[in-house]
C-alpha cells in the first residue's frame, strides 16, 4: 500500500542530516507534494476567510497585527491577512521552507486566482487598496529578494521554536494556524499555547484549524482516515516520523490541554463525520474508553476570545 511505502521512505529520510532539505526534494521530485496546487492554495484562502471572519465576529480593532504559526512552503495565509488589512503579520516556522522564489510563486497564483474571478469569492475581505499592490509587484516586478517582499507586504518572518518567541506580551491581536497543531508533540504544544495566551491581547483572538486524521489516508484510498487509531503507543513510534509527525490527539485530548493552561475556548467547530467509516477500524484500547462520536472528530477549528 502507498501509505507503508511512504511512512518508510519518511522514516528513513528522518535519520538523516539536514533531513527537511532530503525531504523538500523527495516530495518535490517523487511525490509532487510541495507544488503550490489550486486545491492547497483554495484550501488555504478558506482557512484565511474563516479565521478573519471569525476574528471579526468576536473583534472590531481597526488595525490588528496577525501571527501564524506553520508558515509552510509557501505565504498564502499571510499574504491573505494582508490583503485583509492587517497592519502586520507576522509567521513563524520551527525550520527555513520559505524563500524569494516561493514567496513569488505564491503571489503569481494570487494573481491568476483574481484574474481568473475566483480570488474574491474565496476571500471576500481582501480590500481594493491592498489588491493593487499585489497585482502591480506582479504586473511591474520591483521586488528582487525575500526581504524586499516581506517589507513591502507587511509580513516578518521567524525561523524559531514556538515556544519561546521574541516577542512582548500583548502583542498580538489574532493568532491562528493552519493544520499544524496535529504535528506538534503534546509537551510542546502545551508550551506553544502558554506562549501564545502570554503574547495574545486581552480581546484578541485565537483560532486554530486542526485535522485529526490520519494524514497518509490524503495519499492512499486503501485506508481510512482513522487507520492510524488501531496502533499502540509502542506500535506507532515505529510508524511516525519527524517528517511529518502525526500526534494521533483527538478533540478531547485538545480539550482538556485547552483547560490546563487557561485558554477558553469559545467556539468549538466539528467537522461533519460518518461513524460507519469509523466503525470499520478496530481502535486501540488507548482510544476505546471514549465515545466513538469523540473518537471520529476528524476536523475541528477552536475559536478563542482572550479576556
């Protein structure tokens, strides 16, 4: 099955040295998986709309700085909260992905998503006044490096462990990430979020986009999405890499980690699930002494209002 294969291939490139570098070229070469596809960059301008809509439900600041943890290959919810208005955003990433040539990929696909008459629709609440600079960079290129379009779309970018950040407290007013909690280990997510309620503005926001299935079932139809529940603790070591680690946390354990550290959670948004396809996998016990309906969440966004 393709899902073995790949784990295998991860598990060996994770004992390499510079091992997301072996991995960019494995997925750019092998399985075509860091190409900034029209349903990765839909995807993502949908998570872009939800986390401002969101903010704007529970938020009216006129200016508002954004941070986003996971920044990914490519800018496109940054480069998103910009065309929305934030007066700066901010990303971070616990290793280098981004670079000028990404950064001007992920413009052009903004551009032809406009062009095209699909961009406005997918992000109702990019401004006119900030859609011109992106289109003139691309028309009229005046951009020669990461830098120069970092500056120019309000964006910074950190190469640092999320839990411990250069920033003062108070500093943000919306926080967010996309898909990324689910491969942070629970220690370190537990870190990540005191770190973000400490930076977080009282009236700010948090919004957090989580999938909780089992990531090699997107590449292999001959598992479901909760294959990877049916493992032990012991089991999955094996299986899981650093690559792209997988935590197997469910909404509960999310939950309870939420109340640990003091964080609301004001708005908890599940994904519809079919139990049936749940019901085909024989669970491990560590997850049997829970409902099967909690055991199936397989998307969730947790909103937070900070007071």
């Amino acid at each position: 099955m393709k899902w073995i294969y790949k784990a295998i291939v991860q598990k060996g490139i994770s004992f390499l040295p510079f091992e997301h570098k072996v991995n960019f070229f494995f997925q750019k070469y092998v399985t075509r998986g860091v190409n900034l596809s029209d349903q990765y960059f839909e995807d993502r301008l949908l998570h872009c709309k939800e986390h401002y809509r969101y903010f704007r439900q529970y938020c009216n600041a006129d200016k508002f700085s954004h941070l986003e943890i996971g920044t990914g290959w490519y800018p496109v919810v940054p480069l998103g909260m910009f065309l929305c208005g934030a007066d700066s955003v901010t990303t971070i990433d616990l290793s280098r992905f981004m670079n000028e040539p990404r950064f001007r990929t992920a413009l052009k696909k903004y551009y032809d998503s406009y062009r095209a008459g699909k961009l406005i629709p997918l992000l109702p609440s990019a401004s006119e006044e900030r859609l011109k600079i992106l289109i003139d960079e691309v028309e009229n290129p005046a951009c020669n490096s990461l830098g120069s379009f970092l500056e120019k779309f309000r964006i910074e970018y950190h190469v640092a462990d999320a839990r411990k950040v250069p920033f003062k407290d108070d500093s943000f007013d919306l926080i967010t990430s996309n898909n990324t909690f689910e491969h942070i280990y629970p220690s370190a997510l537990e870190g990540i979020l005191l770190e973000f309620k400490r930076i977080c503005k009282k009236g700010g926001v948090m919004s957090h986009s989580i999938d909780l299935s089992d990531h090699f079932a997107h590449m292999d139809t001959s598992i479901t999405i909760y294959n990877f529940l049916k493992y032990s603790e012991a089991e999955w070591k094996w299986i899981n890499n650093s690559i792209q680690p997988m935590n197997r946390l469910r909404i509960y354990d999310y939950k309870e980690m939420y109340r640990r550290v003091s964080i609301p959670i004001t708005l908890e948004i599940n994904r519809e699930f079919d139990l049936e396809i749940y019901n085909k996998v024989k669970v491990d016990k560590m997850f049997s002494g829970h409902k099967p309906e909690e055991n199936a969440v397989s998307h969730t966004r947790i909103i937070s209002l900070l007071q």
